[in-house]
C-alpha cells in the first residue's frame, strides 16, 4: 500500500489549507546541513502512519505506535533497538482490544509502555493499554462518553508517583457538549476518574498529551473558548483551579507544552500567528503568554502540530508539518536569546514526509521522530537527526 506523491493529510483541513498557500519561495530562514538519516520505513504489514512521535525506553531502544497497518491494518505497536532492529510488539485487532493509536506512547523507568487507542473498547470509543516485556499486552481501560473518563483519547498519558496516569480525550464528558475530559487512572486500584470536563466557552477538545510538573498539569485545548481556537491551561491533580490562559492568538493549540528552567512553557499554534502559517509562543512563571516567533510557512516550514523540546543545550527544537524546501515539512531548532530559528532538515518525501508529531533527543544529543507520510514505501519513517 503506498501513497503517491505523498498527498497532504486529507484529515487535516488547516494543513491543507497551508499547503495551498505554500509555493517554492525563498525566505530569510537559516538552513544548516546536519546528519539525517531515516532509521526506519513502514511498509504498513508491520504498521504504517505513525502519526504519534516515539518515546525513548531501557537500553535507548524507541517505542512508537502506527494508526494504520498492521495485521488487521488498525495499526501496531512498535519497537526499534538503538541497533536497528525493529519488532512489532503488538497488533491491534479492532473491538475490545482498541484500534488506531494515533498519539504516541509513554515509557516508564520499569519498561512499561503506556498508551491510548482512539478507537474500540467495549465503547467503541478508544482505550488505556500497557505493554512491558514480562506481561506483553494489557488493555487497561475501555473509555466511555460519561461517566467512563471521556471519548477518543488522541495522547499517551503522563505518569505521577503512586501508580497514576493523567490523560485526555478529544471528546465526552458533559453529555451536552461533547467537548473531551482530563482523566485519572491508577494502576493500582485498576480505575479511572474524570478529573474534568471542558465546555465550549473556556475551551475545548485536547489532542496533545499533558505535561506535570510540582502537582499541576499542563496542556492545551485545540477549539472554543473566547477566540475559538482553544488556549493554554492548568489543572491541579485532583482535578481543581482549571485555569485558562488569556492568549491574543487565534491559532490552533494542538500541541502540549515543554517546560524549561526558568518555570516557564513553550508551544506552537498549527495557525495563527503573522503569516498564518503558526507561531511558537511562551508563557512564563507568572502566566503570561508571548508569542515569539511567527512562521512564514515557507523555508521555515509552517503549520506546526508536535510538541515542543527544550534542549539539553538550551535550543528549542520541533517540527512543522508544512513548508521547508520541498513543502513536505521541517525538523527546526530555535534560539530563545536570538528569536532566531534553524531548520536542521527539510523532508522531500523519500526521506518521510508532513511529520505531525515533536522529537525526542537520548543522552547524545541525537534527535528522534517520525513521519506519518513519505518514505520509499509511502507508509511513514523513524528518523534521526544530529545538531
């Protein structure tokens, strides 16, 4: 099964709207030649689309999930050894076991894989999974609209001390509105809580995963609220003071927030911004949101989804899903001293194409992602790049 010539998503309107505008043009962005290589290519038999990034695990090995392909072509759960080797760790069947694992996975010290299905479950409405060498597979949770933690999970959960994991759903929660929910789950007790339910005037419909730092929970709402394209928000761990932050832009939030030293969070909007084309913003420890840097969706790259990673150097390093060279997308380094962003690589389709997820970097420094689009089989990429 191959896509040919790598066609922009057709789920995604607001890329496609990007693509639209993008045409070949030159722009002022710096570009750097830097070591890129793709590590791996789907051939949708073991998994294609990998729509979610990877999560680094023991013995620097990644961890990753497809949306699609597979033996039951609902997608896989993967892992690729810091050798090459890859191994499908589990296909996804559809019904009671899940399907469609469209937002990454998270690894904890104990080699536990965690992560979310979008769809299936007694519900039909997505699930919470695990995966560890000793036990293989478990579905640890089948979502429900009310009452059952909310519909569509679109993000792996974080982990808190106790056995507990704090996700999202798109969508459920309050009947009338439909508009997703912060979770708890807890390992032990093997149940989960709705913390909260969004509402379409604070906002609405989280697709990113959350982020914790000193008991508060940080993350984003991609619609409603006062501008309409979601915002910002906190949240303590018992599910209390939500609190959204005033933003003056009306690009999309779809991406989660990365900390830094200094109490404060970086993010993109996949809109917005001067040119439309996204921007990275930051919000400092009081809650105040700047935004920084305005994509021209050109050699920068453009409509920008994945979250953000601050660097172990200081950079701030992502990806767009549009624009770069060959309009297939960027990965980009940014610098908060300068306001002055890099792109490291620009994809051009044979080497992954529209990379709608942010990177990871293991202890050398190296950086790590996927494409849910291109390679030579059409089916998605690994890949790594070194600054």
């Amino acid at each position: 099964m191959q896509h040919a010539p790598w066609p922009v998503p057709a789920s995604s309107p607001r890329l496609r709207a990007l693509a639209a505008a993008l045409v070949l043009a030159c722009t002022a962005a710096r570009v750097e030649a830097v070591e890129f290589k793709v590590v791996h290519e789907f051939d949708f038999t073991q998994g294609g689309q990998p729509s979610g990034g990877v999560a680094i695990g023991p013995h620097r090995s990644l961890y990753g999930a497809t949306l699609l392909g597979g033996s039951d072509r609902m997608g896989v759960l993967f892992m690729l050894s810091h050798a090459g080797g890859f191994r499908v760790l589990h296909d996804f069947h559809g019904g009671a076991d899940g399907a469609y694992s469209n937002g990454g996975v998270m690894v904890d010290a104990q080699s536990n894989v965690f992560g979310t299905t979008s769809d299936g479950g007694a519900a039909g409405v997505g699930t919470l999974f695990q995966w560890n060498p000793h036990e293989g597979y478990r579905r640890l949770f089948a979502m429900s609209p009310v009452g059952g933690g909310g519909a569509h999970p679109r993000a792996a959960p974080v982990e808190a001390p106790g056995g507990l994991l704090y996700g999202t759903t798109l969508a459920g929660g309050d009947a009338a509105c439909n508009c997703g929910t912060v979770y708890r789950y807890d390992t032990g007790a093997q149940a989960l809580q709705t913390l909260h339910a969004f509402d379409a005037e604070h906002g609405s419909t989280p697709v990113a995963p959350l982020a914790l730092v000193d008991g508060t929970l940080y993350g984003t709402l991609s619609d409603g609220g006062p501008l309409g394209g979601g915002s910002p928000f906190t949240l303590g761990i018992d599910g209390s003071a939500f609190n959204p932050i005033a933003t003056p832009d009306r690009g999309a939030f779809t991406s989660g927030l990365a900390p830094d030293a200094a109490g404060g969070w970086w993010g993109v909007t996949e809109g917005g911004g001067t040119y439309g084309a996204g921007a990275i913003y930051r919000i400092d420890a009081a809650g105040v949101y700047t935004s920084v840097y305005a994509f021209q969706g050109k050699d920068d790259g453009g409509g920008p989804t994945g979250t953000l990673l601050v660097g172990r150097d200081g950079f701030i390093y992502g990806t767009a899903q549009g624009g770069g060279r060959h309009v297939r997308g960027t990965v980009f380094r940014f610098d908060p001293a300068t306001g002055t962003l890099l792109t490291l690589h620009a994809f051009n389709g044979l080497d992954g194409a529209y990379p709608a997820a942010g990177v990871v970097q293991d202890d050398e420094g190296a950086l790590y992602g996927t494409t849910p689009y291109g390679g030579k089989l059409g089916e998605g990429t690994v890949f790594r790049v070194r600054p």
